[in-house]
C-alpha cells in the first residue's frame, strides 16, 4: 500500500518519445552484448536460452589448456530479450 501511495503523490515523469530518449538503466533488456574477453566458454548462455537463439562453437586449445570460443551467434529473429 505504501509504494501505491508513493506513485500517487509524486513527481509525474513524462517523456516525450520521439524526441526525448528515456534513461534507461545499464540493466535494461535490450541488445545482446558479448566481450570475446571475457567469456569462459562455457556455454551457459547457450543452455539456458529458453528458445534456443544462441549458438557457441567453442574448441579446448591443446598448448593451453582453455576453452576458445570459435562462434558466438545470436538469432535475433526468434529471441525475445529474456535479459
């Protein structure tokens, strides 16, 4: 009840779309972001994808004894920005 009563008396936020953008948090879900740099590859992301729009191809380099990522692939046209 509280934080209805917060929304009914506070400050109104209006933006006017098209020409204003709204501050949208870092957090936000929206485009897929991927840091070759810091991936592990273990394909997590991969595995949970609820309707399997990312593929990984990943190999274990010999000399070193880590997983390289070789493909990293999302199908935009079947996600739906689960975040």
């Amino acid at each position: 009840m509280g934080v209805t009563l917060q929304h009914l008396v506070g400050r109104k936020v209006t933006v006017r779309y098209p020409e204003e953008r709204p501050n949208l948090s870092p957090r936000a879900r929206g485009r897929h972001i991927f840091h070759l740099d810091l991936c592990i590859g273990c394909t997590l992301c991969e595995r949970v994808c609820p309707v399997d729009a990312i593929a990984m191809e990943t190999h274990k380099n010999e000399e070193t004894r880590q997983i390289e990522v070789d493909r990293f692939a999302v199908d935009l046209g079947v996600c739906y920005f689960c975040g």
